[in-house]
C-alpha cells in the first residue's frame, strides 16, 4: 500500500521540532517572583502605614498576579518551539494566538548571539535572525549557549551557500 501520491515530501521529510530549554522558564519564573514579591511588599508597607492595616490586604493582588503569571509563563514556555528544514528555519510560539514564523536560509543577512547579565547567570543566550526584510526578522529566545552558538554557525553557513546564486 502506498503512503502518498508521489508528488510530496517523504515522511522523514517531517520538521524535527525542538524546545526551548527548563533554565529560560525558571529564570522567568525568578524574575517574576522577585518583582511582584517587591510590589507586594511595597503596596502592603505603603498602604499599611499611610491608610492603615486593613489597606494593607490590596497587598494580595500582586501575590494573585504572580500566582497567575507563574502558570501563563509555563503555557508561553511551552508554545515556543523551532526546527531546522532543508531551505528554512521555521519558529512556531503563542498560546491564544499561534505564530510561526518561516525564514528562508538565503534571506538571512544577520545572526548573531546576545546573552545579557541574567541570562548569562542562567546559562542562556538567545539567537536573533536578521533579514532583508524586517516582517521576517526572528529570535529564539533562552537557548544553552553551545546550542546557541551551534544554530548560529547552521544558519550563517546555510545562508551563505544559499545566497551565493542571487
């Protein structure tokens, strides 16, 4: 029996996604704890002191923030994935609203690595995607830094080879 008609890709043709990896979710989930625990214990000294005690309870709302952020920043985690094609990256992410983003290999100018001072102290850089046109311009956020590295050396690679005949 056969699988297709003939005229299409074969099945190993398939895109091999990749996610992002657990150290991009605990960083953000960190730095959510940190910052809306500072609000909260700002709005509770503040309200506390100045309205009084019972004002203090509005301090709840940002520990509710953060609670409901924790979980929208692991469904977000989760949505961001990538694969490597035989002529384009393709990066699929979103949960309300699926974004996927397909960069053809010959249009790339640009790809370069950034790792700022928390990443780093996560062991995480991120890879951006320059193109000629900016609609397509991309990121893959929160990458391993090898992986990182290794994905930018792919794609300037394949970009090369597949611009040299334009």
């Amino acid at each position: 029996m056969e699988t297709g008609s003939g005229e299409g890709c074969p099945a190993a043709a398939e895109p091999v996604w990749r996610g992002l990896p657990p150290g991009l979710l605990r960083m953000r989930r960190l730095l959510l704890v940190v910052w809306l625990g500072v609000v909260a214990l700002a709005v509770g000294l503040l309200l506390g002191l100045l309205a009084g005690p019972g004002w203090a309870a509005f301090a709840l709302l940002p520990l509710a923030a953060t609670a409901w952020g924790w979980v929208l920043l692991g469904r977000n985690w989760r949505s961001w994935r990538y694969a490597e094609r035989a002529d384009d990256l393709l990066i699929s992410r979103g949960v309300l609203w699926r974004e996927e983003t397909v960069v053809p290999y010959g249009r790339m100018q640009l790809v370069e690595v950034t790792s700022g001072p928390v990443e780093r102290y996560f062991g995480l850089a991120s890879v951006q995607l320059h193109t000629a046109a900016a609609a397509t311009d991309a990121a893959i956020p929160g990458l391993e830094p090898a992986e990182a590295e290794r994905l930018r050396d792919r794609l300037t690679e394949l970009g090369e080879a597949r611009s040299a005949g334009l």
